[in-house]
C-alpha cells in the first residue's frame, strides 16, 4: 500500500513541478530577452545571437527557477490531496505527514544534486561564454560592424555603405565603396570608388582576405589627386578586403561569477588580498546555500499547501513564493555585504538559512498537531482585509453612483 501512495505521490508531484519550472524560467528570461533585443539590434549583429546569448543566462536563472519549481510541485500536489479530502484519508489510516515526505524529499535530493552542478560548475562557464559573446557582437567579429544605410569603416582606407540587405546578408542592394590608398612620396594615393545594384561576401583561401563581389555598376578610379579620373562600367567586379585583427577575447576567471567552487575554494585558502579572500568566501557561501536550501522546502511546502478547514483559500501559495523569493533576496544582499566587509560572508548567508530553518520546521510541526492549521490565523486575517477593502470599494461605487442620479436629475 505504501508503494502505491509513494508512486500516487509521485505522480501528483512531477507535473505541476517540470510545468511551473518551466514557466519560471521563462517569466525570468522575459524582460532579460527584450534588453538583449535592444542590444544586438544597436550593435548590428544576427537575431540568432539573442538566442545563444538566453541560452547561456538559463543556468543562472534556474538557480532560483528550481527552488520555485520543486517548492510549488510539492505545494500544489499536497494542496489538491487536501481539497479532495485524500489527505485526511491517509492521516485517518494511519499515514503520517513525515511518511508522506519520503517522495517530496527524493525530488528534494535530485534537483540538489542538480543545482550543485549548475551553480558550481555549469553556470560559470555559461556566463564566461555569454561575455564572450557581448565582446564579439561589440567588436564585430559576428559581422556586427556593417549596418544598413550607415557607412561603415573597414579599415586600410575602405569604406563601404549598404542600402539594403536580403537573406541574412547573403544578397546585398544599393553597394558604395571606396577604397583610398597610402600616400606616397607626400602624394595622394590612388581613390578607387565603386556604386553597385549587387554584392555578396565570399569566403577566400586565405583567411586574413574575404572577397566583395560587386555586379552591375560603376568604378571610378583616380590615381591620384592631379589625375584625371577613369570611369568604367562593369559587370562583375571583385574587391578584396582584409579582415581587421579582432582582440582576443580574456581568460576566464574575472571576478566570481565565472569562477567554480573549487576555484573559488582554492581563492579562499590561498589568497593574501583580504578583499580577494572575503568576496570569494562570500560567493562559495551563498551557493552552497542555494543548494542546501532545496532539503527544506518539503518542510515549507506541505503545511502552507493545508488551507484552513473549510476554505479553499490559496493564501499559502502566494506566501510560500514571498517567502522563497525573499530568502533569494536576503542571500544575495548578504553576498554584497560580505564582498565590501560590512558582514561577516559567513553569517551573512546561513543566518537567514537557520531563520528559513526554524519558521519551516515550525509550520509542520504546527501542522503535525491535532487540528493543526498554520496559515489559519493568516487566512482569518486575509480574509478580513479583503471583506473590508471589499466592502469600502462597494460603499465608493454606491456613493459615485448617488453623486450621478443627483447630477442627472438636476
């Protein structure tokens, strides 16, 4: 029988946990995804890039989507055993509360183990590689550097505008280039300018060259700045460019966000800068927090998913996300203030731990008591504030429409 409950438990659990995991990672992405919108726009680069770059920031915002996810599958699988009266059910056959966690614990155990991962391994390599992608996009190694309608300087003295571009650059329209040589002898160099209907890039042997293809338009060649100019119409024309040295991009390893646990570990123990030893103390502390965090949520989850008796209220919902996102906050503040050596970074991430603590296990040791109902005083008083404020908006909208009848019948 207790097989059958676990795999019912199972079951009721999975759904709600991946479907909100989900939802949060998107709700979490959404205003970071229009801001990288604005920025590859702004620097010219391909739409795809606004991909690989969310891609990369997901392991950063599952950090906190998982917590979400797993504390709100626990709650709404609980929260519907409580509102068919299935719950009581088991309780009445002699099914504890802490029997009914071993399935909420095992999701606990795996998305820790996760969460270990990705916030000690995955997620600083992943924000290495989404810097590395905010430094090609501004120096124009995805092709960011040509814009349509601006003149472009490609360096060596070429210049090239482009009216319009079709197939994601592969067909370009409405081609000006000029090309200006290097003075010699105290001398102009040559000018060569070219308008044309059509261009395309092509790749070349060499890498250090890409080719211009140019068809259907105008070259006017000046030898120099004395010289009368030739014009020649041409059919087809090629124009080869040398590409710009690109900077390479750094090492990873700038500041913590991009550092391992056991790099950040190894910082903490080697390093002489106190400021060094203290902002890397902080940053270890707060993700093992992260993950230490997820063994208490089965703890917060199922009383705050009990409503009160006869209510249907989803008060403990709304509170166990407060709750959760507050915690998120307080550890993230604590990192900051450990970094600047305001707090100690150790007592700066498990106090509020050890807080979160004490206020889970009182909830279900509230619930585990006969009649227990830990969110019944909050119900009670939630529900008179919404009867007042309910009441005060009906005597407005009864005032107002007095105020109306009297203006209309004078």
């Amino acid at each position: 029988m207790t097989k059958r409950i676990d795999r019912y438990l199972f079951g009721l659990i999975i759904v709600p946990l991946f479907g909100t995991l989900v939802v949060a990672a998107m709700l979490l992405v959404l205003d970071r995804m229009l801001r990288l919108f604005d920025f590859v726009i702004n620097e010219g680069g391909p739409v795809s890039v606004v991909w690989r770059m969310l891609g990369n920031l997901l392991p950063e915002y599952l950090s906190l989507g998982i917590p979400i996810g797993v504390m709100l599958g626990i709650l709404l699988a609980f929260r519907r055993l409580a509102m068919s009266s299935e719950l009581d059910t088991l309780l009445a056959v002699g099914v504890s509360y802490k029997r009914l966690l071993r399935v909420p614990f095992l999701f606990a155990c795996v998305f820790a183990v996760v969460n270990f991962g990705i916030v000690g391994w995955l997620q600083p390599v992943t924000r290495y590689a989404y810097e590395n992608l905010r430094f090609e996009l501004r120096s124009g190694a995805l092709g960011a550097s040509i814009k349509v309608g601006e003149f472009a300087d490609l360096g060596g003295g070429l210049t090239l505008r482009v009216e319009e571009s079709r197939n994601q650059g592969a067909d370009l329209r409405g081609l000006f280039v000029r090309a200006a040589g290097a003075a010699k002898d105290g001398r102009d160099g040559q000018i060569v300018a070219a308008t044309a209907a059509r261009g395309t890039f092509l790749a070349t042997d060499d890498p250090e060259f890409i080719l211009l293809r140019l068809q259907d338009g105008t070259l006017v060649h000046s030898p120099s700045a004395d010289a009368t100019p030739r014009v020649l119409g041409f059919a087809q024309h090629d124009l080869p460019i040398r590409l710009p040295e690109m900077a390479t991009f750094r090492k990873r390893g700038e500041g913590n966000l991009e550092a391992t646990l056991p790099e950040l570990l190894r910082t903490m123990v080697t390093a002489t800068d106190a400021t060094e030893q203290r902002s890397a103390s902080a940053s270890f502390n707060r993700r093992i927090v992260q993950c230490v965090i997820m063994f208490l949520l089965p703890f917060l989850a199922v009383p705050m998913a009990v409503p009160p008796k006869r209510s249907t209220s989803a008060l403990g919902v709304f509170l166990s996300i407060i709750a959760l996102v507050t915690f998120h906050k307080l550890t993230e503040y604590g990192e900051r203030m450990g970094t600047l050596g305001r707090i100690d970074p150790v007592l700066a991430q498990w106090v509020p731990f050890a807080l979160f603590l004490g206020l889970a296990l009182w909830l279900f040791r509230v619930l585990e008591r006969p009649g227990g109902q830990p969110i019944g005083a909050l119900d009670r008083w939630f529900g008179k504030i919404t009867g007042f404020v309910s009441g005060l908006a009906g005597k407005l909208v009864r005032r107002q429409k007095w105020s109306d009848d009297v203006l209309s019948a004078g």
